[in-house]
C-alpha cells in the first residue's frame, strides 16, 4: 500500500475554505460600515495606497443670469491607507497528533477557528478607530429603549448622516436590552436576531452588535463610506521552503486573506497559518456619533 505522507495532503484546500466559514460573520459586519479599496491594490506597490473618496456635500440652486457650472458643491479628495497591520494566526500539530486523528479534519477544524479569530483581530482593528480623538460627536444613550433609539435619528441630523446610509453598532450590553424589547416576528425574524445584525431597524442601514468597541464607548453611528480599508496579498518570496500556498478573497468585505503551509521535519511539526496585510483609515469622522453612558 503505498505511503501517503502529510505534505501529500492538500492541507489548505481543506483548510482555506473553512477559514472563509468561519471568518464570514465578522467580516460581515465590519464590511457593513466600511468602503474597500483591495482590488486596487493588484498593480500598486509601496507601503501605502492612495484612493480617491468623494464627498457628496448638498445640491445647489443653479443661477439663471451667471450660467455657472464651475461652482463645486461636492469634493474629490486623496486619502492614504497605510498597510501598517499584518495580522496573523498560525496553528500547528505533530505527525504523533496526526496518527489519532482524521488529518482532513484537522485541517477543516482548524481553518475554521483560525478564520473566526483572524476575522475577530480585523474587527478589532478596524473598531478601534472610532475613538474620542477622532470622532468629537457623542451622545449619551442612557437607557436602552426604543424612545431613545429613535432619538439617534435627531443625532443623525445633526452631524449630517443619512441613517439609511449608517450603522448603528452597539456594545454587547445595550445589544442585549434592545433585542429584549424586540418581537423576532416584526423586526427581521429569528435569523437577524441569532446573528447579531438586525437591517433597517429604526431606518437605519443595520442595527448591530459591536463586540470590539474602544474603552467607554458603548457604541457608534457610523455612515458606510466613513472608513476605507485595504488589504493586499503578502507575496511568499521562499516558495521552496512551503508545502502549499494559497489565497482567497472574502466575498462580503472585499479583503484578501493569504494561507500558508510548511513543516519542521526535524521536529515533525506542521504549520499553517491565515494572515492579512491591512489598512484602515477614518475618513469622514464629521459624520460619525460616538455612543456613550450618561454623564
């Protein structure tokens, strides 16, 4: 019977596809309230990309006797995302662990977590620009009813966001209170409910939970072109020295995620690891609400 050894098994096909799984109900959220530039980054190099984000402004009555068409009321401007993160999440086995186990499930199983916690360290990193630096409107949400949920539509207004157009996140605890007061029935079915993301709920674009929100922000409202992101491949230069190498595009946020395989046969350890080379830039924090306790 001939010999099938662990390089000959297509680790990361089985691998790469449970990452996707397991990496999609996060990345949904964040691509919710993100715009993403990755397919413009196939031809760029450098350690930055520079994309073009437009700014609607408001539409202006056109003047008859001056025949004006030169008076801009919107603006093209050029923001810089840096490819400042690259996040990682590398699991391993020994060919001894390998004899006790289906191989092939080991290596859908673990594809499947390391997608949910790459997934989670994208979210993270991506949350964690709605600060109280960058983002100077708050509001005090109190408590959590639907009185005061409809009132960030008035909050809405003011700073000039379209809430069809916006998230509303919110963190775990005020999650928790507003599904209390909801009927799965009438807002969105058990399945919007189950899965953290309930769409156009008081008008909003989705209702969601924010699991990574910064220190004493318990919540935001945050427009879909307010923050750009960027991803790109992360070129394997020592190809020799690796069983497999792959990559794959998650089809909801846009972002590349590269796999690779290699082994220690010295030490009979095998190796894989999901990573992501990233940018992320807050670019109309004007129109964004940070969500905080009363004071």
């Amino acid at each position: 019977m001939a010999d099938t050894s662990i390089a000959e098994i297509p680790g990361i096909s089985y691998a790469a596809g449970k990452a996707i799984i397991g990496a999609q109900r996060a990345l949904a959220r964040v691509s919710a309230f993100t715009t993403n530039f990755s397919d413009e980054t196939v031809n760029s190099i450098g350690d930055a990309l520079v994309v073009k984000v437009f700014k609607g402004g408001e539409a202006s009555v056109f003047n008859v006797d001056t025949n004006d068409y030169e008076t801009t009321d919107g603006t093209m401007e050029q923001v810089t995302i840096k490819f400042d993160t690259h996040l990682k999440h590398t699991f391993s086995f020994t060919d001894e662990e390998a004899t006790k186990f289906n191989t092939t499930g080991i290596w859908a199983d673990a594809g499947k977590i390391a997608g949910k916690v790459l997934a989670r360290g994208i979210e993270k990193f991506v949350t964690q620009k709605i600060t109280a630096e960058a983002i100077s409107a708050t509001y005090s949400l109190g408590t959590v009813n639907k009185a005061n949920i409809a009132k960030l539509r008035k909050k809405c207004a003011e700073v000039g966001a379209d809430p069809a157009d916006s998230v509303l996140l919110l963190a775990p605890n005020q999650f928790a209170d507003l599904l209390a007061l909801l009927d799965s029935n009438v807002y969105g079915g058990a399945e919007a409910i189950k899965n953290g993301k309930i769409d156009g709920l008081y008008g909003f674009k989705s209702v969601m939970e924010g699991t990574q929100l910064p220190t004493g922000t318990i919540g935001a409202i945050i427009p879909e072109t307010a923050i750009v992101v960027a991803s790109r491949k992360v070129p394997v230069n020592s190809k020799a020295n690796y069983e497999e190498i792959g990559e794959m595009v998650d089809e909801n946020s846009g972002l590349v995620l590269g796999m690779r395989r290699h082994g220690a046969p010295a030490k009979g350890h095998n190796f894989a690891t999901l990573e992501v080379l990233m940018g992320c830039e807050l670019v109309q924090a004007d129109k964004c609400v940070r969500l905080v306790t009363s004071a």
